[in-house]
C-alpha cells in the first residue's frame, strides 16, 4: 500500500460528521446509535414522509405525509404558515447559482455578500421555528474536484457555517442529480454538510447498490429530495418527430407504487425518508406528467397510493381508471400524422363503463414546442385550441378538426367523478400541409 492511498484512508478515518456532538436541546438533529442514524423532531424519532410543492397541505396530512420539500423560499411566509396549520414540517430550499461558470457568482465578491446577507437575515428570522425541518442549500449544485472550482467551496461552506452557527436548531443538506461517487467524494471531504439527499428518478433503480458499494466513502445519513415517474427526457418513448409519450394517470400511480417497493432504501440504516415528486399541479411538457393534483385541487391515483404507502390503508374513493386512449383507433406510439383540416375521432376507455354517466370529460387539444427547445421540459403551456372541437365536450368519445398550421399537438383528457378526482390521458399527434 502506498503512502497517497495510506493518506487517503487517514483522511476518510478523521472525516467525522462536524455536527456529531451533544444536540439533545436542539429542535431537530440527526443521532447516531447501534448502526443506524436517526432524524430527531422536537425529540422524537422523525421519519420523513414527504412531498416536494407547496400546496395541498390538508390532503398531505390526512394522506399521512409529515413533511414537504421547496426549492426557494418565494411564498415563504405563507407557506410556513399554511404548513404549520396543517401539522407539516418544511425543508427549505435555498438556491445557490451554479458553479459551470465561476465568474458569474463565486468569483464575485459584491454577488456572494449580497446573497450572504440576503440568507443571513432569513435563517435569522426562522431560526428556532418548529416548522422548518432543514435547511437545504443548493440544487442540483455540482461538487467536482477540478482545481478551477477552488473557491466554489470556501463559499459554499460558508454559507453552511453560518446556518451552523446562526441556528443550531436545523441541519443543512444539499442535492445532487442521481448517485455522482465523486461529488459524494468531494461533499464528504470538502464540505460541513449534516446529510445529502438525491433527486433520483430512474437511477433509483440501483441506489442501494451504490449506497453499498460506496459506504467506504460515504457512511452518513441521507435522504431522497426527488423521486417519481421517469420524466420527459432522453431515453423515454418518444414519436418519430420528438413528443415524449406520456403514461395515463392511472399507470403512472401503479409506476410509484412500483418503484417506492421495489427500490426505496428503506430498510437501508441511513436512510432518513423521501420526498415523492410532485404534489400540486405543475407544467412540465404537459400539464400532467409529474402533477399528482390538478390546479383546482383534485386528487389522482397516485395520491391513494402514497397514502397506502404512508399509512398502510388505502383511501375509501378511487378515481376514475382510464385503460388507454385511441386516436382513430391508433395509439401514441403509432406515430400518428394528419392533413390539416381533416376530422378526427378520439375515444378514452374507462375500465368500468357502467359508471360513465357519473363522470365528466374534459377533451383539450394543445399545440407544443417544436424541436428548437424540446429539452426545455417548464415551457409555459399554450393556449387550448377548443374551436377545433366538433361533438359534444363532455363523452368519452369525441371529434375534432385538426388544426390549419402545421406542426406538433396533443388531445388530452381529463376524466372527473364526483368525489374530489380525476384521471387523465393524451396522445401526441403531427400536422402536415
């Protein structure tokens, strides 16, 4: 063994969590004892079943969650309220600019003072509040080793020391893309971080492998700040023109039952809970795609399931299951090209019809961004094109015109009973001249 790997393992050996001390008197604080780290609230064991949003706060507490997880602090004010009417606890996000470009912020003294104190002034004012749960600085922040990112972490750890300092009451995080071993490397050796959590979708498949294989390095605690559905991005089904096909509402809720049974670490002794993702209603590429509620507050089928998952129970009422959804007879993945102008069928297929009569259809066809920003999954949604709906709104059936301008669309559906659901489909279609 040479000395640099002798080195390397003395470093791990000393790399103790800086906040491992005495910090019963504390509000909330990660505890170490016989293996397994334990996240403590008002002084009791804390389990974190939790939401990234901000609203629908009853229906998170009558779900079973206890936690929800936002990424700034706009609406802050009222959010700690409504959060602390409704018995939830918060992880407050605190934005850090990222490091691609150094120059922008971590090489500008002027920016990293005004943002210091910006913070400052806001842990100060939460600072010994019940309802904060932690603190997380940074998104999606990359920690890598190049020498170029020196100063990133002279500023990072000073806004962490100043957090430790100011309120000792909440511990601090921040997130990363996925399992990265060589930011977990570069957090663990160069940051004062109390956790770190991870915005994982699809990789979570082989997390705790890597939590295994990488406990070497890594054997704190850590929790997931992001994890659903796979997402509008590279490598989901896709048509020959680039639309990402998206899964009904109701498969998407057999998808997170799936993947929280499956690959949730759970039994994993670190592990300090998870943040499903998203609970509200929010434009990503569709309206639909992540949104567990619609904008008016409905429930859909994966919110019974983080219920169960919560709570063991499955809710009294279950909305509506849509099987699929046909365009003249075709599904999304054949592709499906029209003229302009030429009438079109659609249908959505419920799993038991005989209930139709108390169920209400709402069909809409949208127009979507062509190619030149695909990758830019919050584009704000168009306007709906009703004109083109010929037949009547509200059946499970109906026909449209398609539209005169060339391009990408989408039918969708969203399909409400009378106990607070709703289910939803859609299918990408193309317009030619």
């Amino acid at each position: 063994m040479g000395v640099s790997a002798l080195a390397i393992i003395s470093i791990f050996a000393s790399c103790t969590n800086p906040r491992q001390k005495s910090h019963f008197n504390q509000l909330v604080y990660i505890d170490f004892k016989n293996g397994k780290y334990t996240l403590y609230r008002n002084k009791k064991p804390f389990f974190i079943k939790g939401a990234g949003g901000y609203t629908n706060l009853k229906k998170l507490k009558e779900a079973g969650g206890n936690t929800i997880r936002i990424w700034d602090t706009v609406r802050l004010d009222s959010i700690i309220k409504d959060a602390t009417a409704n018995g939830i606890a918060v992880i407050v996000g605190l934005p850090m600019p990222y490091n691609d470009d150094m120059d922008a912020f971590y090489n500008n003294d002027a920016k990293i003072e005004a943002l210091f104190t910006h913070y400052r002034r806001l842990i100060n004012k939460y600072k010994g509040n019940q309802t904060v749960l932690s603190w997380c600085l940074g998104n999606e922040v990359a920690f890598p080793f190049n020498p170029k990112y020196n100063k990133f972490y002279p500023v990072f750890n000073r806004f962490v020391d100043m957090i430790h300092h100011d309120d000792p009451d909440h511990p601090v995080t921040t997130t990363m893309i996925n399992f990265e071993p060589k930011y977990i490397l570069s957090i663990k050796l160069r940051t004062n971080i109390d956790f770190i959590s991870f915005n994982i979708f699809g990789a979570i498949k082989t997390l705790n492998a890597d939590l295994q294989k990488f406990e070497w390095a890594w054997n704190g605690p850590f929790m997931i700040t992001e994890w659903g559905i796979d997402g509008p991005w590279p490598g989901h089904d896709q048509t020959v023109w680039g639309a990402f096909i998206e899964s009904t509402s109701n498969k998407k809720a057999e998808q997170y039952l799936n993947i929280y049974q499956r690959y949730m670490p759970v039994k994993n002794s670190r592990f300090l809970g998870s943040a499903v993702f998203y609970w509200g209603q929010k434009q990503e590429t569709t309206h639909t795609w992540f949104s567990l509620f619609d904008r008016y507050g409905n429930m859909s089928a994966s919110v019974n399931v983080m219920q169960y998952l919560w709570t063991g129970s499955w809710p009294e009422h279950h909305p509506p299951d849509i099987k699929y959804m046909l365009v003249d007879g075709k599904g999304a993945k054949d592709n499906i090209i029209y003229k302009t102008n030429v009438v079109v069928k659609a249908n959505v297929f419920i799993l038991d019809s005989t209930k139709n009569n108390d169920l209400r259809f709402e069909w809409q066809i949208q127009p979507e961004d062509w190619f030149r920003i695909q990758h830019v999954y919050n584009q704000k949604a168009k306007k709906p094109l009703t004109h083109l709906l010929i037949s009547e709104n509200n059946k499970e059936t109906v026909s449209f015109r398609t539209p005169l301008k060339e391009g990408p669309y989408r039918i969708s559906v969203t399909v409400y009973d009378k106990n607070g659901y709703f289910a939803t489909a859609n299918t990408p279609f193309y317009v030619v001249e």
